[in-house]
C-alpha cells in the first residue's frame, strides 16, 4: 500500500515521528503545516543543520523547497494555507538571511514583526476563525517568526445518521458513557462512505471507514486491536489513506471470512437480505484541541533556527491545532510557528526626569465638554495652593 506521491511519503514519515513525540494522549497535530515551515527554511542551513533537515524532511532540501513553494502556489480548493516571515526592527540579522528571505516563493507574507493583535488576527483570517490565538506570544524581544497555517472545513457527501451508543459494542469503554454515535447512513453506508476491513502486515486486520467531502477531501478512520502500538496504526492509516486516494488496491478481508459474533473491531451477524456481503461503521463524534511544544531536537525546528539566526539567541517551535468530526462533516486547523528572540535586549542611553513637588505648589482644576466647546469647556471651577502637606495612607478614596 501506499501512494506514488514522493513528498506524500515524505511527511507521513514525519508524521511517525511528531506523533511518536507527542504520543497516545488524546489530540490533534498538523505534521504537514511542520514539514512546510521547515520546506521553506531549508535552503538556508549548512553543514551539520542541513544534514539534520535532510533526514527529518525525508529528501534533499532542494527537492523539499521546490514542493513547499509549489504547494503554496497552487492549494488545495479545500485546504487553505498561509505561510509567513516576520522580522522586528534592528533584527540581527545577515546577508545570508537577507538573501534567503528574497529567494522566498512569492506566497509567502514578509514584513515587520506585527503585535500580539496582528498575530492573532492572522491566525484568524488563515484558519477560517477556527484557530484565534497565534502560538507563539509577542514579547518586546523578539526579532524572528516563521509561520505556516493550513484550515480545512467540509461537509460529508452523506451526512452520518445516529444511533445509540451502546452500538459500539460492550467491549467499548465508551458505549456507557456516550449517548449518541454516528452511523454511516443506509444499507452499506451510503455516497461518500466507504468502510472495510483492511488486511496489513504490520497492524493486522483493521477497520476501516474513509468519509469524503463534497469535493474530494478523503478523512480516514482505522481501529485496530488495542494491543497494536499507536504508532503502527498511525502509520497504517496514512498507508491506507494514500491507497485509498490514489485508486490503489487495499488489501480487504470480506465479512464472509470472519467468525460470527462480537470482538473488539465489530460484529458480525447474519441477516436475509438481496444484497452482498458489506459493512457498515459505527464511530463517535470528537473533537481535539492541542498546543505542541516543538523544541525537540528530532523534530527539526533547532536546525531550522540554526540555519535562520545561528548563535545562542532563545527561541521557541509550537504548534496550535484543532479538529473537529462531526455528523455533518469535518474541520481542522493548525498554526506552526518558529520565533527567535534577542539573548539581551540592546540598551540605548535615555534621560529621565524625576519631578518632585517639595514644596508649596498650585493646583488647577478645569472642566471638559465631550465636544471641546461651550461655557463649561476650559473653566477652571477649582483651584488650590498646597502649602500644608499631609502624610499619604492608603485609603480607597
């Protein structure tokens, strides 16, 4: 199994690895949006950081710039995405990243570090308002940020139908703590619902259901039996869901060749009906919100900030992602950020005038129009010469 689709390949092996760093706590990640912001960042590394990108990007690095800046070129009509490069006023930064960010495909935003508001409204306007805070907080010391985002938000060709819950089985921990699931509407599932099970080396008999958007967007569920390694049932569902998109054939186990009776991956039953044999799924409704920290050596970003601003400035990778799978459809959403800040803010001289009322002084009170005019604006109603001083307390009035 598994799609001819070079780059394809490339960041579902990255994928492996972010997954594997993050691990089997309920959540939602974009290694694609990852695997672009370092795409772009490639060219600009050397020596030993361009060695650590090569083998995290999974190709040469020119082979991963000339597919980030295609992708960014011509998008999918569902996926949006956005990538940017933001620099702060005296940024220390050379001709080398000068010349890498002028060689920068035409896609990608360039331009003064905005505010915290800026960054959130880009978040914002790139994530279709799923995603409203940007990673990465604004500090008065940052000087780099590197950004991508990608949004998705379809509806299913077949909405799902619902059932109770308990029709996912006694063995599941969450049929008595659910009241409704989705089921995939009419006899086999209905337009834009395909479910089957997959037979694969490494994970064994899997279940399988692949929802389809309106236009084309594939979302693959794969289950296997809970003594599978997460790590290989990921890996399985990016294998199956690349076969399935690009019409290869994906090894199946029809309902005939299983034993009457309930596991934990289905139930199979008998029924008098004109129809083949088939299947239909049962899965429930989710959501995920999460925020990554990527600062993990083996994902990539410290290379990448070494390429960008090499020395010993800190500087932060995370990632903020959200998914939502629903009876009517599917959205997700993820803002990839890399930000370097200054190891020492740069000190200027300044003058400081310290005033100091220490003896007798007036004091004019004066009234205000909220349209700066008429008799009251300008009038002074109160005035004072402070000559007998008291000591301050800390009253409330």
């Amino acid at each position: 199994m598994g799609g001819t689709n070079v780059i394809a390949d490339c960041v579902a092996r990255y994928a492996a690895r972010l997954h594997a760093y993050i691990g089997t706590r309920h959540h939602v990640a974009s290694p694609f949006a990852a695997w672009l912001l370092l795409a772009l960042t490639g060219p600009a590394s050397a020596g030993a950081d361009r060695d650590v990108l090569i083998e995290v990007l999974g190709c040469d690095i020119d082979t991963a710039a000339s597919a980030a800046a295609g992708l960014l070129a011509s998008p999918h009509p569902l996926v949006a995405s956005a990538a940017a490069v933001w620099t702060g006023a005296g940024a220390p930064l050379g001709e080398d990243f000068k010349r890498w960010q002028a060689s920068l495909p035409a896609q990608v935003s360039t331009g003064a570090l905005p505010d915290q508001a800026g960054l959130d409204a880009w978040a914002e306007e790139h994530t279709f308002g799923l995603i409203d805070k940007f990673p990465v907080n604004w500090a008065p010391d940052l000087y780099l940020v590197l950004a991508t985002a990608l949004a998705t938000k379809v509806s299913w060709e077949t909405p799902f139908d619902l059932a109770p819950a308990a029709w996912l089985g006694e063995q599941s921990p969450w049929a008595a703590s659910l009241s409704k699931v989705l089921v995939t509407p009419g006899k086999d599932g209905g337009r834009g619902h395909r479910q089957f099970i997959a037979v694969t080396p490494d994970a064994g008999d899997l279940a399988v259901h692949v929802g389809t958007a309106a236009d084309g967007l594939a979302v693959v569920s794969v289950i296997a039996q809970p003594e599978v390694p997460a790590g290989r049932v990921l890996a399985a569902a990016h294998s199956i869901g690349s076969a399935c998109v690009s019409g290869e054939q994906v090894p199946e186990r029809s309902p005939a060749e299983l034993e009457l009776g309930e596991g934990p991956l289905w139930l199979v039953r008998e029924e008098r009906s004109t129809r083949p044999d088939g299947c239909t799924a049962v899965l429930p409704a989710w959501s995920a919100m999460s925020k990554h920290e990527l600062d993990d050596p083996a994902l990539g970003f410290a290379a990448a900030k070494n390429a960008l601003a090499p020395g010993p400035d800190p500087w932060q990778a995370r990632q903020s992602a959200m998914a939502r799978y629903s009876r009517t459809g599917f959205e997700a959403a993820a803002v990839t950020a890399l930000a370097v800040q200054l190891a020492m803010m740069p000190s200027r001289t300044r003058r400081v005038a310290e005033l100091r009322f220490g003896h007798p002084y007036a004091v004019v009170a004066l009234t205000r129009a909220p349209d700066g005019a008429g008799p009251w604006h300008g009038m002074p109603v109160f005035s004072a010469w402070v000559g007998e001083p008291e000591d301050a307390t800390a009253d409330t009035r």
